[in-house]
C-alpha cells in the first residue's frame, strides 16, 4: 500500500491544536504523533506549520445530476469541492428526475460511482405522497429525508399537514427540513408586485422571503419533531428570531438540531445593490443584525453544523429579473476559506469550525470513520494556509457555472492539499485528476 507522511503540522482537531506528524498508509491514518520518522519509500508532505485538519462534510449541495447537469454534475462539483477543502457531501434530491423512490436513489448511487473526487451520500426527497418509500427506507440507503416545508418546484412542496405528520412520525432516519412557509412568502409576493410590478428589486427579497415566513415554518417542524419524537436537523437558518428554538447543550444530547450556511454568515442585504442575483438564495440572506445572531448562535451552540447549500446556476439564468432569477449559488470552492476570515477577524474560532463542519456532520448522521483525524480513520485530510491569501478570480474557478459571488475578493487563508481516501486530490492550486471517493457509510437510525 501507499504510504504518504505529512510533517511538521499544527493539527486541528477535537477541540485543540497541537504539533503533529501523521502517517496515511493506504486509506487509512496510521500514526499520529509529534515527530514521526518516515520510511526511505515514504512520500512526504512538508506541511511547514500551516493547519492540519479532517476534510469538510457538506451535509447539504446541489450538484444537479441527474438532468439539471448544465449548471452542474457529480463530476465537476465534487471536484471544486475538493479545492475547497471538502472531502464528503450529501447531494439533495431535487434533480430530474427527482430523488424520491428507493430506486431512484440506488440509481443516483451508481451513476456517482468512479466519478467523484470527494466521498459522497444522497437524500431521498419526501412528498406528500410517498410516505410508503420512506417507511421502508433502510439504515444506510440515504444519508437522510429532505422535505421542502416551504416554496419548492414539482411534487417536493411538503403542504399536506397528514403527509407532514406521517413523515416525522414513520421516518427511520434522520430528517432534514427547508423551512419557509409559503403562503406568507406568496402573500409578500403579491405586495411587492403590487408596488413595483415585475420590476421588484433585490432589496426586497428578504421581505418576501421573510423572517416570519421562515419562524412560522421552522416552529412547525420543532413542534411536530418533538410530538412525534423525530430526528430533526432544520436546514439554512437565517434569522435571530428562530434561535430561541434550539438548544445550547451539546450535539450528543439533542434529536432537534440546526444549520448555518456559509453565505449567510459572511453576507448581508447590504450586498444586494451590488452583487443583485449572485446572492439569490432560499431563505434569503437577510439582515446585519441576523447575520451577527447566526455568529452567536454557533459560538453559543444552538447551531451545530456548517453547510454550504451550494446550489449552481448558469449566468445567464442568473441575469434575469427578481422573479425569473433562479435561487441558489456556488459555494463549495470557497466555504472553507469564509469560515477561516471569520476566525481571522475573530468572530469564531479555528476549532470552532472544525467541530461544526468537520466533527458535527460526521456525528449528526452517523458517517463512519470519517470527520476525525484518528488512527485507523480514513484519510480525509485538508492542509490550510492561513498566512497565504487567495484571490478569487474566475480563470481560478472550478464549478460548471464558472461564477462566484466572490470574485475579486481575496481571501486571507488557501486551501493547499486535500487528501480523500488517502490519495491526494488537490494540491498547489490544481487538482490531481486522481477520483477516490467513496460511497458514504451512514449508522445513525431514529
């Protein structure tokens, strides 16, 4: 087997930082320890004291395959996943067709096989009308249950309250919800037409897409959580107003947890006069004073884990109208270099974001051997540069689209190597060509 030793590193992980050496034989961590002699055939990573840590576990992207694959696919995304510091997702079920039979989701499963660089797991989508699917899912089918309790396309607007109660009652495994709800965000739509016709500004959406729509939907599915016993994670909170619905202890002893995306701790509706459509998004990126809540709420521990919702758009899609513009943008090239500002101008800390984007996701849905740097795990490993800036530009992107809402920002930290699965994938700004990931392992049962 191969064997790779990276030295010389300040290993973050289970809520410390410390020299470290490790030792990846094969897949597999072999050896962690402060010095550590390598072999005469031993490939070696110098790390020269930047940050060690477990790879990024993005809980929630939409990678558009199968039938949306010119915005993006399983290949192209899970390889600007990678250069992002990402070594495992789980992809939503709002595809063509969409993910919401057992069988649907075996055949997602063989068409990611050989294809992506980071390891990978899918949702199966809930309806209104397939609660026998859902009930006869198995442990390790899907990472988990989506339902879109709010606006949505097709048959995935879950509106029905029985179909509702069903689903948090009979779910096996873990559900995760969009919180919006819609006939307040459809009542805001008509006001805004009303005052500006079809020329609405994008300082109005999060009016329209508002915190009461959000509150109303996300005490919904804490109260029929906690009715039904449910395993809850609510998906992309925004707003300080739905903080008082979750928990301060620790992940381990709650079964109704919560989620932060990477936009929305980094942006605020200040953004919309000059980024406009780039910034689109369900639920809508929101205020200021939201934005500081949400960093709070982490620090506090109401929120347990870091996503990116990455959900890509073409340009041109995204050049229309307030109303035409598709919501959704790309996110998983950059998200871990967000979060390393934000520890920079000390809103959080480094081991603050491992624990909820590394360490979190990886104990929420059950991931096995992954999301830890631990002997005898595997090798989903990422070298950050904190001292290195970035500038993002678009002949650096890497996602289909080929547009972020980052361009010309550079950031203070850049993602040097990533290792899935022991092989590296990307290092020194260029990716490997090298496609190691694996199915994700998933154990956590209701």
């Amino acid at each position: 087997m191969n064997e790779l030793l990276i030295t010389n590193a300040r290993l973050i992980n289970e809520g410390e930082t410390r020299d470290a050496d490790v030792l990846i034989v094969g897949e597999r961590i072999s050896k962690i320890d402060s010095s550590i002699t390598p072999a005469d055939d031993v490939e070696v990573i110098d790390a020269g004291g930047c940050l060690l840590m477990p790879g990024m576990i993005d809980d929630q992207v939409h990678f558009r395959e199968p039938g949306l694959t010119n915005k993006g696919d399983l290949a192209t995304e899970s390889a600007a996943a990678v250069a992002g510091g990402i070594t495992s997702f789980m992809d939503m079920p709002n595809v063509n067709p969409q993910t919401t039979t057992r069988q649907a989701l075996a055949e997602k499963y063989a068409m990611a096989e050989h294809r992506c660089t980071a390891n990978y797991g899918f949702y199966l989508g809930a309806t209104n009308r397939n609660i026998e699917e859902i009930k006869a899912l198995e442990i390790g089918e899907a990472c988990g249950i989506k339902a879109f309790m709010g606006a949505s396309t097709g048959d995935m607007l879950v509106d029905d309250p029985v179909a509702l109660e069903r689903i948090f009652e009979h779910a096996p495994i873990m559900l995760v919800t969009h919180c919006e709800h819609s006939p307040t965000i459809w009542d805001n739509e008509a006001k805004a037409r009303a005052e500006y016709g079809e020329s609405v500004p994008l300082s109005e959406h999060p009016a329209i897409r508002s915190a009461a729509a959000c509150l109303k939907s996300s005490s919904m599915a804490v109260e029929l959580a906690r009715r039904f016993d449910a395993l809850l994670h609510v998906l992309h909170l925004t707003t300080g107003v739905e903080m008082a619905l979750f928990s301060k202890a620790h992940r381990s002893e709650k079964r109704i947890t919560a989620e932060v995306c990477v936009h929305h701790l980094w942006f605020d509706e200040s953004r919309y006069e000059d980024l406009g459509t780039r910034i689109k998004c369900n639920p809508a990126i929101k205020s200021a004073s939201d934005r500081e809540a949400l960093v709070k709420a982490l620090n506090e521990g109401r929120i347990d884990v870091i996503a990116t919702d990455h959900a890509p758009h073409t340009s041109s899609e995204k050049r229309q109208s307030y109303f035409k513009a598709p919501a959704g943008l790309p996110l998983v090239q950059h998200a871990l270099q967000v979060l390393f500002d934000l520890a920079a101008r000390g809103e959080i800390s480094r081991e603050l974001i491992v624990d909820r984007a590394c360490h979190a996701p990886a104990d929420l849905f059950g991931v096995r051997e992954r999301g830890y740097v631990r002997e005898g795990w595997y090798a989903d490993v990422v070298i950050v540069d904190p001292e290195k800036p970035y500038r993002v530009e678009k002949s650096n992107l890497l996602c289909k689209c080929h547009w972020s809402p980052f361009e010309g920002h550079e950031f203070s930290s850049t993602i040097d190597t990533t290792i899935v699965n022991g092989e590296v994938v990307y290092r020194d700004g260029e990716l490997t060509k090298n496609i190691p990931g694996q199915r994700l392992e998933f154990a956590r049962a209701r």
